[in-house]
C-alpha cells in the first residue's frame, strides 16, 4: 500500500498506541508498525481543517462588516435549512446540525483528493459506509424518538394480514438503504478519483485542469444526493402521516 506523507506522519506518531488499542479489542493489523490507512487519516486530516475553518471564522463573525468568509457560511446554513425544510417538514431543526455537518464532512472528503499528495477518502468504501451506518441509525433512532414502539408502524403497512410480507419488505428496503447510500458515493468518488490521476500523470496541465473541474463537479453532486436522501429518510421516519 502507498503511503502518503501525512499518513507516514500519523503512524510514526501513534503507531504505537494505536496498535496497542486495536489489539485490546482484538483487532491485529496488517502493518503494526503503519495500523493507519490513508483513508483514516485523511479523515483527520479533514475534520483537523474544518475545526481550524470553523475556529478561524468564529473568530472573524461580525454583524457590522460580514467578509466573505461568513457569507459563504451563512449560504451553506441557509442551503441546508431549506433542504431540511422542504424534505422533513417545518420541525426540521433539531437535525440540522447532523445533516449539514454531514454534508460538509462529505464534500471536503471529496475536494481534499485534488490536493497534491492528498486523495479523497470517499474513494475507499469504508468511508462512505460508515456515512451511510451513521445515517441509518440516526434516522431510525429519530424515528423512535419521535413514534416510540409505535415507530413499527411504519414497518408492517396498514393490512393486518399482509403485515408479516410488509414487514419484511420493509426491512429489506431499510438495509438496502446502506448499500445504496455507499455504492453510489463510493463507485463516483472512485471512478472520478482515477480519471484525474490518470490525465494529470499523461497529459500536460491544460487538459486534466478539465478533469479536475468535473472532479469538482461529482464531488458536489454526490453529497447534495447524499445529504437529500438522508433527509428523504428523516422525513420518513418522524413524519406522523402514516
């Protein structure tokens, strides 16, 4: 496996504990003395940027003189909040901050591959598996909450003597949500992730610059998906219409 510069960084700082922690749960890595993959850290590295970017404009808000920083942040809440408005229902509030939290975590997976000795997470599946597990259990945990036991409703359809064929239909369709959820960020991230590398290594700059603009392109139509089903199923799932 390549390493990249900031993962070799990583292990040679916590190779150690983390090996140490991974065998405690009874987990023994290929590599002990490398136990982080690239796709790890460029996870931290991600979420590292966005607390320094979140840091950095809180630092800079004002109501007085807003910058460009802050109108670009006040553009993303307000994307967001209508997409939670349109597709949960006006009580959409409360799952604000898991779903733009979401989707910028995606999105800056995504971008962080056009960086030099960089690549995009999203790229390897247990990225966006672990986006779409988060996202089927917190759905489901908010359909609890809201429904209590009455939450199997939803589940078993309104025909008492079809509900057992309903029921498990319906789970079926839930898990597959997950599949669904990763296959569709990871097989773009992937595809797009090898086209930019292939051009940049054959071809002089002007042609991949084209590449690196549809990279951009598929990054942000595929979290705007990802986001929308994640409120598709929220909307589903604390909606009392059923």
């Amino acid at each position: 496996m390549h390493e990249l510069p900031f993962t070799a960084l990583l292990n040679r700082a916590f190779a150690g504990p983390v090996t140490s922690v991974l065998q405690a749960l009874g987990i023994h890595p290929k590599h002990p003395q490398a136990p982080i993959s690239n796709a790890v850290a460029m996870q931290v590295l991600v979420v590292l940027l966005l607390v320094l970017l979140f840091i950095a404009l809180r630092l800079r808000l004002s109501v007085d003189r807003p910058r460009g920083m802050q109108h670009m942040a006040e553009s993303t809440h307000e994307f967001f909040s209508s997409m939670g408005r349109e597709l949960i229902g006006h009580e959409y509030q409360p799952f604000l901050p898991y779903i733009t939290s979401l989707g910028i975590f995606i999105l800056a997976c995504c971008l962080i591959g056009l960086i030099p000795s960089f690549e995009s997470p999203t790229a390897t599946p247990a990225v966006p598996l672990g986006c779409a597990i988060a996202t089927f259990l917190y759905y489901n945990y908010q359909g609890v909450k809201h429904h209590g036991a009455g939450y199997i409703k939803q589940f078993v359809g309104p025909v008492p003597f079809l509900a057992p064929l309903v029921f498990l239909i319906e789970v079926v369709s839930h898990f597959a949500r997950v599949l669904s959820l990763t296959v569709r960020l990871y097989a773009n991230m992937f595809a797009g992730e090898m086209v930019t590398l292939a051009f940049f290594s054959l071809i002089p700059l002007a042609v991949p610059v084209i590449f690196i603009g549809l990279h951009i392109g598929v990054s942000l139509i595929q979290t705007y998906i990802f986001v929308l089903l994640t409120c598709v199923y929220l909307g589903a799932a604390v909606s009392h219409e059923h």
